[in-house]
C-alpha cells in the first residue's frame, strides 16, 4: 500500500474555523492547558507516531496475525514495539485523571487521537481503545481502592483491559449471559463461565490484563436485572502495584476471521478465577452502558478512518492509472490515455469517499464537545449538567455508531472499487482495508441494535420526539444564518426543509407505532440512516460556511481548501443526501411489507 498522512489540513480546519475549539476548550473546567499550541503540538507529535510507526505495521500485521502459542497469544513483529512506544509517549493517559497518572486533556484530544491511530492501524489501536473504555468505567464506577489499584497501571499502560460480554448463547441479548459469581467471605467472588470474541482477551503487549466481566450472582433475579459487573485480572495484582500470581483466566481460542487479523480476539474461560465486583449488585448492565458508549464512539471512528485511508491511496491510485479518453474531449494528450481523474464515474466514487471522510470527521468533532461537558459534569460532579450532556451524547451515539460504520464501509468499497481487479489484489492493500472495517457494522451493538436503541429507546420512549425537536432547533437555527449568502442559501433550505420533515417522520412513526407494534423495529434501519444523512448534511453546511468565511476575510487555509469544501459540499448536498428522501418513504411503509411472509413462505425447496 502507497502511504497515510495524518489529514491535519483538515483537522486545522474543523479545530478552528468550524467548531471553535479553542474557545471551547477555555469554557472548561479541564480545559486550560489545551491552548492552541499544546493541541498543536500533540496532534503533530500524534501524527508522526501514526506515519512513522503504526501505519507500516498495518500490512505486515494482517499478513502475520496473531497466533496463539503455548496458551497465550503473540501479536505480530513490531507491535510490541510499538506499544512500547506509545507507552513512553503518555499516549494512554491523555485525557485521563491526573490522580491516577494521566494529563488531565479533554476527551475530545483523546478522541482526535484515536481517529489518526485508528486510521493509521486499526488493529492496534483496539489494544488501547478497548483499554480506554475499561479505565472509563472503573473511572466512573470503581471504588477508591480498585481505582489505585486498577487504573493507575492501565492509565500508564502497563496494564491493558477488556470488554467480556459475549457468551455463545448470546451477543445481543445480554440478558442471556450465565456465567456465575459465587461470593466469598472476604468480599471478593469466583468467576466461572466462558465468554466469547474477547477483543485484546490475550496478548503479549502489556504486564497483565484487567477483564471487565458480565456475571450472575447465585440469587440474581432472571434477565438484565440480574447482571453484575466484576474486574477478573489475568494476574492477580501484588498489592505493590504489580503483576503477581496467575488468576484462573485463559485462552480457549484464538478466532480465525475475515480481517483486524493483527487484533486478538479469543474465547476466554474463567475457572473458578478471582474476581471483584464494580458498583452495585445487579446494576452491571447500567454500569456496563458507560463502557459500551465509550466503546460505540470509539467504534465510529471505524467508519471515519478506514474511510480516510482508503480514499487517500484511491485518489493516489486515480492520478496515475490511464483508461481511455475523459468524455469531453482528450485532457492529456501527450499520454497514451487520459487519467482515471477525468471519468465521471470515478469522481463519483472519490467524492463519495472524501465526503464521508470529512462529513464523518466533523459529525466526530462536533459529538466530541458534548463528550468533553460531560466528563466536566463528572469532574465537577453536577448532575445537572451530565444528564444533559449524556442526553445530547446518548442521542447521537447511535447515529455516529450506526451511519457511519455502514457509510465508511461503502467508502472502502468503493476505494477498492477505483483500483479495479487490482483493488481485490493483496499487494495494493485496498482489499485489506474492506476486510478490516466490515466487523464496525457488527460489534459494539449491530446496526440494527443501534436503529432500535436510536429510534425505539432515545427518541420514542425516553423522549417522545424531543431529542430529535432539539438537535433540529440547533440546525434550523444555524440554517438560518446563513440565507442572505447565495452559495449557501439553498443548502441552508435544505437543512430547514429537513429539520421540519425529521420531526413530522418521527410524529408520524410515534402515532402509527401505537398501533402497529412491529412498525418500531420495521422502520428503525432507514431512520437511522436517514437521521445520519441530516446529520452529515449539518456538518456539511456548517464547513461550507466557514470555508466561505475564510475565502471572505483570509482564513489559515489554502483558497484551494476552501474552495473544494464547497464542491465537496455541493456534490454532498445534489448527489448524497436524495438517499434520505428514499429512507424516508421507505420507513412509513407498514410493517406487513416485512411481517407478512409466513416463516414457511421464506423458501419451498429448502
Ligand atoms: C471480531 C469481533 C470482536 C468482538 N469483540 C468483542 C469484545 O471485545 N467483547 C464482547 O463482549 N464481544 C465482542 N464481540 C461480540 C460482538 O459484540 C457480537 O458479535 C455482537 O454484539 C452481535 O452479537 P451476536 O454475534 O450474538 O449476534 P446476535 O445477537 O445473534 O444477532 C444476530 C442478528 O440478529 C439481529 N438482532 C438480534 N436481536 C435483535 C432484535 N431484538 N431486533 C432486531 N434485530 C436483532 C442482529 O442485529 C444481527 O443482525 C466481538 C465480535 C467480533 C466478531
């Protein structure tokens, strides 16, 4: 594969020209020392981490995988390396509690970070991620105790964690899980249970690994309501801030699977293992949603980078290629054909690319500050103000989580797509790129799991339509602005047209939903994809206005820069966003258009 380069143009841009950050960042109680320059200087330092180190460790790492050897697991050459690195860099603790090792940053640093990292090599950027969202957890949830003995390890990164949810009976329906926590007289439990598809389960990357485990203690009522949340560490610590004796935790299997080869995903088996319960008996599940929201923006970020990078090495791939001659006319004449550059269809599939690249990035960006109010709330322990914030991040999530994995999937098809026969060809790395992000749809939540938790959940039942009644007021409201300027004027339609029919489709679907009780599950897929193109469409407008006051008053870009926002914008608005319109018709359709097939009537010969 030809290269990465960390997209700090674009990030330059949505910094400081479209979001304001750095306003945003004096706004906040943790907020202080991210002044420009400290942002600057770590996003720089970031992305040479990504090119320099991360990104030639991506091909390598698919072609060797992980193995599993002697009953632990090695990760391929270089990665320990790596993570070396990352580990003296303070990359882990960035926007961690300084009592527990870490530099105190917002979120949202850590979140810009994980974009590049995860761009660059999404399988080793799971070790970290899954990390992250572990210490967020025992961060939120944890006692003293289990914090210093926990966290400071895992801030420093020395320790790494995990997510077990899975069992072989159930993925979704966590309801199902069976694994028991018997309870001893020193308050502690014992674990036993097999948990399934563990991402960083095993490895050979950091001194010990802390398990995050769903459970049942013996008298847990059935279902949801009686799930318990347990730290399971592979060592059991030795009370001096190390590793000690071996807990009863181990590898039942490494998985063999269609890409992230390089990220371990094992079957883990927990024999009667030590294991310390976080919050209260019975409210894992509640505990368990900081993880999964965490680990649901982190998985967004799947639909953002493998976009990114795929769309870099397509437009590379683009200027050099020659087929025939462009429509209108010869455009180089001095070569034997013109470039792929000059084909109408070719542009569509570039365009298409760079428009969820970037869309996606600014939907990630602008999430990212009500994700950094809401750590404040947490630091300043206002509950007022993390109710908000969690309402306005729980709304979103679904939507980043959902849209943008299935959208930056289609973007890495159509990267392969540019290439030809070649984009199925290893050597080009197009087709590893396909293979790496398919899982972003699945884990962390289906796309189906998040249309019903956006549509069924956040907005019909927790708020009866008054979580999509604010985030439109917020795009009618930036609309407006912007239609005494011709170029935006008719995007800036558009968005209001939109705010309008997104609350009459959700009042419509809240009205037939009463009666048809299958219409919540039937129309949630195309409202989530339809809630995702307004959304981008937002963003789009929101950096097409700033691209065109940067050309008006001098902006740190390029006149180019902004200039190909606005034709990214353009191209977003006439030939992306038509496909909510078919989401929309699509979602009013009664639910028997699904529902009326018998089961038997599916097939006749099988
Ligand atoms: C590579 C990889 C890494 C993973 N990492 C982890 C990890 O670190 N930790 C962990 O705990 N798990 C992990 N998982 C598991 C993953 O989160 C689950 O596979 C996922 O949540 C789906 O669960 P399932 O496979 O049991 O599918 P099922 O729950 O059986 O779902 C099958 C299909 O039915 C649909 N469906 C199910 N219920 C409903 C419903 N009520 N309404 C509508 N549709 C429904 C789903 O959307 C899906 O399309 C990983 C999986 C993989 C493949």
């Amino acid at each position: 594969m030809a290269s990465y380069k960390a997209p700090l143009t674009d990030v330059n841009f949505l910094l400081n020209e479209v979001f304001d950050y750095p306003s945003h960042y004096q706004s906040l109680s943790n907020g202080a020392e991210a002044t420009p320059d400290m942002v600057d200087a770590i996003l720089g330092e970031c992305a040479k981490f990504c090119e320099n180190t991360l990104f030639p460790l991506y091909q390598s790492g698919d072609q060797e995988g992980c193995k599993l050897v002697d009953g632990e697991v090695k990760t391929p050459a270089g990665y320990k390396e790596a993570y070396e690195e990352y580990v003296a860099g303070g990359w882990q603790g960035l926007s961690s509690l300084e009592e527990y090792g870490g530099q105190n940053l917002p979120a949202s640093l850590g979140l810009m970070k994980q974009e590049m990292m995860g761009t660059a090599n999404w399988p080793f950027s799971m070790y970290p991620g899954l990390s992250m969202g572990a210490m967020n957890t025992l961060q939120l949830h944890g006692d003293e105790d289990q914090r210093q003995t926990y966290l400071t390890p895992m801030t420093e990164g020395r320790w790494t964690g995990t997510m077990c949810l899975t069992e072989p009976q159930c993925g979704t329906d966590l309801g199902q899980v069976r694994t028991k926590a018997v309870p001893q007289e020193d308050g502690s439990y014992r674990i036993t249970g097999t948990k399934i598809f563990i991402s960083s389960g095993d490895h050979d990357l950091a001194e010990n690994i802390v398990h995050i485990v769903l459970a049942r203690t013996p008298e847990a009522p059935k279902g949801t309501k009686g799930i318990s949340l347990f730290i399971v560490p592979k060592y059991l610590p030795d009370g001096k801030g190390n590793a000690g004796e071996a807990n009863g935790v181990s590898v039942g299997a490494l998985e063999e699977k269609m890409g992230i080869k390089a990220s371990a995903t094992c079957t883990m088996n927990f024999d009667d293992a030590n294991g310390y319960m976080v919050g209260e008996e019975n409210k894992g599940m509640e505990c368990m949603f900081t993880f999964m929201n965490t680990a649901r923006i982190g998985t967004a970020i799947q639909g953002v980078g493998p976009a990114e990078l795929s769309y870099q090495n397509a437009l590379a791939y683009a200027k050099e290629r020659r087929s025939m001659r462009a429509l209108s006319g010869k455009k180089e004449p001095e070569q034997v054909a013109d470039s792929l550059m000059y084909h109408a269809d070719v542009r569509r599939m570039l365009l298409t690319q760079k428009a969820v690249a970037e869309g996606g990035r600014a939907m990630l960006y602008d999430a990212a500050q009500y994700a950094d109010h809401m750590v404040c709330g947490h630091l300043e322990e206002d509950t007022k103000k993390i109710q908000k914030y969690d309402d306005k991040l729980g709304f979103l999530t679904p939507i980043l989580k959902g849209f943008l994995t299935e959208k930056g999937y289609e973007a890495t098809n159509l990267g392969m797509q540019v290439f030809g026969g070649h984009g199925y060809i290893k050597e080009h790395g197009m087709e590893q790129i396909v293979r790496d992000t398919r899982i972003a749809t699945l884990y962390e939540g289906t796309t189906g799991i998040q249309a019903l938790d956006l549509l069924g959940r956040k907005v019909l039942m927790m708020t009866q339509g008054g979580a999509v009644r604010d985030f439109t007021l917020r795009m009618s409201n930036e609309a407006r602005k912007h239609l005494t300027d011709s170029t935006l004027r008719p995007w800036a339609w558009q968005i209001l047209k939109l705010a309008t029919q997104w609350n009459w489709l959700t009042f419509r679907l809240m009205v037939i939903a009463r009666k048809d009780r299958d219409m919540v599950s039937a129309a949630a897929h195309d409202f989530l994809m339809y809630s995702g193109y307004v959304y981008m469409a937002f963003m789009w407008l929101r950096m097409a206005a700033a691209a065109r006051q940067g050309l008006a008053e001098g902006g740190d870009q390029s006149e180019d820069f902004y200039n190909a926002k606005l034709a990214t914008a353009e191209f977003y608005f006439e030939r992306m966003l038509p496909q909510a319109q078919g989401h929309a018709d699509s979602m009013l359709s009664p639910s028997d258009t699904l529902m009326q097939l018998g089961n038997e009537a599916f097939a006749f010969d099988y």
